[in-house]
C-alpha cells in the first residue's frame, strides 16, 4: 500500500461522487489495520491525511488488503488490494 495507490483510489471514489471528509480503513490478512482520514486543503491544493488508528505485525501489511473507504454522507465502498493491482470490490 503505497500513497500513489491510495490517490488513485481516493480519486476513483470522487469520481464516483463520494464527498469529504473521506475515511479508509486498511486490514491486511495478518491483522495489520489503518484508520486515516482525508480532507482537502484548497489553500495547499492537496489532501492532508489525519492518522486516526494503527496497529501493525511487524509494521508490514500484507497483501492482499482489503479497504472500507466512507464518506461524509456515509456512502460506503470496499477496495482490494492485491498483488497485481487494486479494483473495487463493489460499489453501493
């Protein structure tokens, strides 16, 4: 899970007409987990992450992991991460 990954996934929930704040939650097969969320900064023009909860074995997230990203309306998404890459797994 690297940042391009997760701006590429926030820009594809914006696409699809999520709002913000925009909050992910990442939970690796091994038991990691990641809370942040996201709000954009007009006078930066960027996204200023906030970290909200973590826990890590070994600080290493495994893949494949899977994402609960929601928004400010409460529209919900899951997204997995995999080896060969990231999709929706579905869309509500």
């Amino acid at each position: 899970m690297n940042p391009e990954q997760i701006a590429a996934i926030i820009a594809a929930c914006l696409e699809q007409g999520f709002v913000q704040p925009i909050c992910l939650c990442a939970v690796s097969v091994n038991g990691c987990v990641l809370a942040m969320r996201y709000d954009f900064h007009e006078a930066s023009d960027s996204w200023e992450p906030t970290l909200l909860a973590e826990t890590a074995s070994d600080g290493v997230f495994i893949l494949p992991i899977n994402l609960m990203v929601t928004d400010a309306r409460g529209e919900a998404v899951r997204v997995v991460i995999r080896f060969d890459g990231w999709g929706f797994a579905d869309l509500n």
